[in-house]
C-alpha cells in the first residue's frame, strides 16, 4: 500500500521538477548567441547594445544583413574602464562552461600590458565551421558568432581584411616586401571556406613592389578525410615569381665585396599533406616542380651577374634549372604570439629530396633546422630571443646544386649589416641572439648580434672565416601584437654599415 502510495507522489514530484530541471540544463549549456550573450553580460556587469559602427565593422554588418542575422552574430558591451581581475575571470569561466565539446578552444591570450584579452572558439559542423570570437578591451568588449573561419572572423574585426559574407568569403590587403631588396608594395589575398566549392578551398594572392618584385599564387585545398581542414588538409598551388634585381658576390666563405645582379623567374606547382594533430604541431609532405631562368640583372650602376662571373663555374647561372622535389617537414610552434612573441618555442625541421628534369646534371639532397626560443626577463617588458639556422646541401654523385639553391647568408633577419645575399655556399650555420626592451605593447627596442657563415667543406669552417655583425633599432607593433615595422641599424667590421626599414618581425 505504501508502495502504490509513493508511486503517484514521485510522478507528480518528477513532473513538477522536470521543467525546473530542463530550464537549468538550458541555462548551463546555453544553444544559441542569446544567451551566451545574456552571460556575458552579466559577467561584465554591462548591457549589450547595437551602436553605429564604422570601418570594417560597419562592413561586417551591414554584409550580414543585421545585428543578429542568420550567419553572423554580434553583441557590443560598453564598459567604464578595465575589466576587473575578477570581471575577467567570470567571463573566462562563463565561456568555458559556455562553449563545451564540441566546441574547441583554439586559442586565449592576453596582450603584454593585459589591456587586450581575446578567446577564440571553433565548433566544426561537417565543412563549416562556427566560430565564437570574443575580445576584451579598456572600455569595450565584442562578442562575436560567425559561420567562418576563425581567422577570418578576427581579421575581420581587427582590420586585417574584410569578410564578404555572402559567400563567406575573405579578402586582405597586403603591403610590404617580396625579400630583401625588393622593395615595397601593395597586393591582396583572398580565400573561400571550405565547403564552399564541392568541399575545396580556393585561396590566392597577388602582389608588386615599385622595384618590379612580383609574386602571385593560386591554389585549391580540402580535406580528404571530409572534415573542414582543422586536422588535415592536400593542397595544390601555383606561382609565378619575378625577382629582377637579386644580389650576387661570387660563391664560398671568402667571396670578394663585388656585387652583382642577376634576375630570377620562377613558376612551380606544389602538392602538400599537411597534418595538425594539435595547435602547435604540424608536419606533412609533398611533391614540388620548379622551373626556373635566370638572366642579366636590370639595375642600372651594377654588373650583369652573368657577364662577370664564368657561367660554367657556377651551376644553373647560364640558364636555370627545371627541379623535381620530394619535400617533408616537422613543425613545432609553443610561441605566445607568432607575429612578436615573448614567449615560447620554434622548431621547423625540413628535407627534400631534388632532381633535374630532362638532361640536366643537378640533384642533390638538402636539410634544413630552424630553432628559435624566447625568454622572458620580466612579465611583459624585457626579453631574450635567440635563433639559430643551420642548412646543408649535398650534392648527389657527378650532379650539381644550383646557385639559387645554395644556402645564402647576410639579409634583414641573420647577419644583418652585410648586403642581401653576400654570402653563397653549400652550407651555412648562423646565429642570432636580441635583447628586446617594450616602452609598451605598440612600441619597443632592441639590441641584436648575428653570428655565421656559409661552406663548402667542413675546413672552411673555422674562426677567420666567421662573420659577426651588430646593431640596435625600434620596433613598432600594431593592435594584435604583431610587429608592423622595424627601423634599425647593423654594422659589420669590415664592409661598413647598413640602415634597414622592415615590414613584419626579424624572428
């Protein structure tokens, strides 16, 4: 009888407890950017509102049509000064508890004075990719939800290119350099999502330099596994390449302060597997074909490469070299922020396996270790920052490697004061080491010496032979902690000194 009596009670207490329940489930894990929005909002202790936007953001709008349409979400918050320490960390657990698998973290950061604080999630869903950015500034936070790349998605809100939403397309401007001494110039860059085109992403880009440097790319890449190119990815690419104006001082360790110039064209088509198994380790292989002509520099007031120098002692000048590579390589990326870290570890390591096509007598293996490090002295200010390169290239019996191929020191980047590409050989090993002071996070300096030299025989390697090189410049970062441009000086102890203006970091 007791048992009977229990039965209704515990139905009707179910009953009566199941929308109580189900209205918590719903309030734990929120479904859609209302009530993410609802969260945050109450995190920071702010209403979100919708204002007159302008610039990029003006054009993130109005292309989806309104604040809150099908494709793209966007909640502004308006704030009396900083977050808190304790505003922050509300918000940083509201969206962890938020955004569960199957959405993924991929990234959170905090800019060097923690005046910028930026999540960025990504949920995959077959070949799309939803994506939830969310950034924190003095005064105002964005809260963002987009059918888009997540790159993109940030780009897009920081200026780096604009999102054309109606096919989920990105374009970006580009300006800078094609290499040291090309110059400077404008271009763009493009890429769909994939799934946009029977699951392909096509992406390209463009661009020319008023010293006539251009470079241009076209390629296709999707996921063979049918994801969206998270984890894996097979990519096609073209290029086109014209370098009209590449320095040259003849070959090996001792090669004479005689410069010269040769101009380099260069079409190739590249395929890549690529895998990325966490965020900061990738690693893949593929198959390259280069064809590549040489011919008499077009800089006026220096020697034409090929009339001064025998062309039948320095392999590929006379002609080029059509070359067919087999290519792998092992990247390992802990940096805090790629673009100017403070920071964390590189790796790359990479081989490839190049042969001539038709008659020609080059073939040769080349190898290559890029390690880089970064040491902070103080939480935001002060830094070490070390690299260290070294390449080798060797030659298969009787066949040769060409001289565009070797391995080239003295550029903006390692033994900075020497002329671009004053160094030539069949190896190289160089080093690098900067002590990197910020006033704050738009604006530091930094104090550099680069160490290194190029061989053909491991006797060449030896202490006269070494070059050395020092200097000090400013640096100049943009919004997202990326280094915008360098002003500096490097000075060598026997071929003078230079002054260099670069576009993006040196390492």
């Amino acid at each position: 009888m007791k048992n009977r009596t229990l039965v209704p009670i515990l139905t009707l207490a179910l009953a009566a407890l199941t929308p109580a329940a189900l209205a918590a489930q719903a309030a734990a894990a929120p479904t859609d950017f209302a009530q993410l929005t609802q969260r945050v909002s109450r995190a920071l202790h702010a209403q979100p509102h919708h204002r007159r936007l302008i610039g990029v953001s003006q054009l993130l709008v109005r292309g989806a049509g309104h604040i809150g349409s099908k494709d793209t979400h966007l909640a502004l918050f308006d704030l009396p000064g900083e977050a808190s320490p304790s505003e922050r960390a509300q918000l940083n657990a509201v969206l962890a508890a938020a955004l569960t698998p199957p959405w993924q973290l991929l990234e959170h950061r905090t800019a060097r004075y923690g005046e910028k604080e930026t999540w960025i999630f990504a949920r995959p869903e077959g070949a799309r990719v939803t994506t939830v950015v969310c950034l924190l500034e003095r005064g105002q936070a964005t809260l963002v939800m987009a059918n888009a790349d997540p790159q993109a998605v940030l780009d897009s809100l920081q200026g780096e290119g604009i999102i054309l939403w109606g096919n989920k397309s990105v374009v970006r401007g580009l300006w800078g350099g094609l290499g040291d001494g090309s110059g400077f110039g404008p271009g763009i860059a493009f890429a769909t999502p994939a799934g946009v085109i029977n699951m392909v992403q096509v992406h390209g880009s463009a661009q020319v330099t008023f010293e006539n440097y251009l470079k241009t790319t076209l390629g296709f890449r999707f996921d063979p596994t049918g994801g969206n190119l998270q984890t894996y990815s097979l990519d096609l690419t073209g290029r086109y390449q014209v370098s009209p104006n590449e320095d040259f001082f003849g070959l090996g360790p001792t090669s004479p302060a005689q410069r010269a110039m040769y101009d380099l064209q260069e079409r190739g088509l590249r395929l890549t597997f690529g895998v990325r198994p966490a965020q900061a380790l990738s690693f893949g292989v593929g198959e390259d074909y280069s064809g590549t002509r040489v011919f008499g520099g077009r800089e006026g007031g220096f020697a034409n490469a090929q009339a001064i120098f025998a062309t039948s002692a320095i392999p590929g000048l006379a002609r080029g070299a059509n070359l067919l590579s087999t290519f792998g390589y092992f990247q390992l990326d802990t940096r805090d922020f790629p673009l100017s870290p403070h920071r964390g570890v590189y790796l790359r390591l990479s081989a490839s396996d190049n042969n001539g096509t038709g008659h020609s007598n080059f073939g040769y293996w080349h190898y290559q270790a890029d390690a880089r490090g970064y040491l902070p002295l103080t939480e935001f200010s002060d830094g070490l920052a070390w690299r260290g390169l070294s390449i080798w290239n060797v030659a298969k019996p009787g066949e040769q490697v060409p001289f565009f191929d070797l391995a080239r020191l003295g550029d903006s980047s390692l033994l900075r004061g020497y002329r671009p590409y004053r160094f030539y050989g069949l190896n190289a090993v160089a080093s690098s080491l900067e002590y990197r002071h910020y006033f704050s996070d738009d604006f530091g300096a930094f104090l550099f010496g680069d160490i290194g030299q190029v061989y053909d025989v491991r006797s060449q390697l030896t202490r006269s032979n070494m070059r050395h090189t020092w200097g000090a410049g400013l640096l100049f970062n943009d919004n997202r902690r990326k280094t915008f441009f360098k002003l500096y000086f490097g000075i060598t102890p026997d071929e003078g000194h230079r002054w260099f203006l670069t576009l993006g970091p040196t390492f």
